[in-house]
C-alpha cells in the first residue's frame, strides 16, 4: 500500500495496480521529498508546477501536491494504469491527467518547476522521455528533474542536461538533473 507521506493529503492511501507498475516506495519517496525540502539546488514545492512522467499510481505528484505545489500534470497510457491513477487523483483538483507517456506528450501548457521521471527499469527511456518533453516545451532553464532508475543502470543524459546530485536507496538511484 502506497501512502502520502506528508502535507494536507498525508496518511491517504493510493491505490496500486496489480501488475504494470513498480511504484516508488514510501521509503524512497520520503527520502527525495527530504533532498526537495532541504537542498539548495531544489525549487520551492510551495506553488510549483510540477509533472509526473510515466506516472503510474501517481505517488510522487500527489506527495508534491499534499506538500503545496499548485498544479501537477500527469501522463500515464496504459489503460488499466490510467483508470486506478484516475481514482488516486480524486483527492485533489489540482491534477490534469494526459492520457499519453513522456515519450509523446503534447505541448506543455508552460515550463514546469520539478518533473518526475520513473520509467520502467532496463528500457532506455530516459534520453529519448527527456529530448519529447524538452521538444514540446515541458523543460525550461530552472526545471529540476528527479530521475528514478535501478542503481545499476548506466544513465548517459542527452548533452543539454547535466546531473546536479545522485543518491542511492539499495538496488534505486535518484539523478537530480537540469539543463546545463
């Protein structure tokens, strides 16, 4: 069970598909929203834009939201995914989900302050997720990116992005990224 850590939201439970979606743990994701509170590097969440690629149960936009961002996007495909992060998202008005993957998205509706980036493990999607969303305008000078992959994965950005700081959670690590 995957639940809000913190903010106006904390203790509600997400609902989790069955299969499809390996949802970043509360463990890990308290640990990111620690780096987001305290790290220079990080954009205040209060009244932050925010987006959550490949958003699966929608944990890490809604943690954002719970702790003050104003509006978060959330692109997610797969059908069955798509209908359990539909029912996550009732909690609050402050979410537009898109149904498509940040390897398509359609033209952001401004640049955005933080953006989630967990694809599935082993596939090599985060070059060509990053090159889609900086293309249709969702990554600007001062977005911060969160990028989630298993800790063995070797990570090459595209040249434009340079990695700020890295942590590692046991077989997870979290790439915080920019534009250079």
């Amino acid at each position: 069970m995957i639940t809000i850590r913190s903010g106006i939201f904390k203790n509600k439970r997400l609902q989790t598909p069955e299969t499809d979606v390996r949802p970043t743990s509360d463990k890990i994701r308290q640990a990111i929203f620690n780096v987001l509170m305290h790290a220079e590097f990080a954009p205040s969440l209060i009244d932050a834009k925010i987006l959550d690629a490949f958003a699966g149960t929608g944990a890490m936009g809604l943690e954002a939201i719970s702790r003050g961002a104003a509006h978060g996007w959330f692109l997610e495909k797969n059908p069955a995914v798509k209908k359990i992060l539909q029912e996550n998202l009732k909690i609050t008005d402050c979410a537009t989900l898109l149904n498509t993957d940040a390897l398509q998205p359609p033209q952001a509706p401004e640049e955005m302050d933080l953006i989630f980036l967990d694809p599935p493990y082993g596939q090599d999607l985060i070059t060509p997720a990053l090159t889609a969303l900086l293309n249709m305008g969702w990554i600007g000078h001062n977005t911060l990116l969160v990028i989630e992959s298993d800790a063995d994965e070797n990570i090459q950005l595209p040249d434009l992005f340079q990695i700020i700081n890295t942590r590692s959670y046991g077989r997870t690590a979290i790439r915080f990224a920019g534009l250079a």
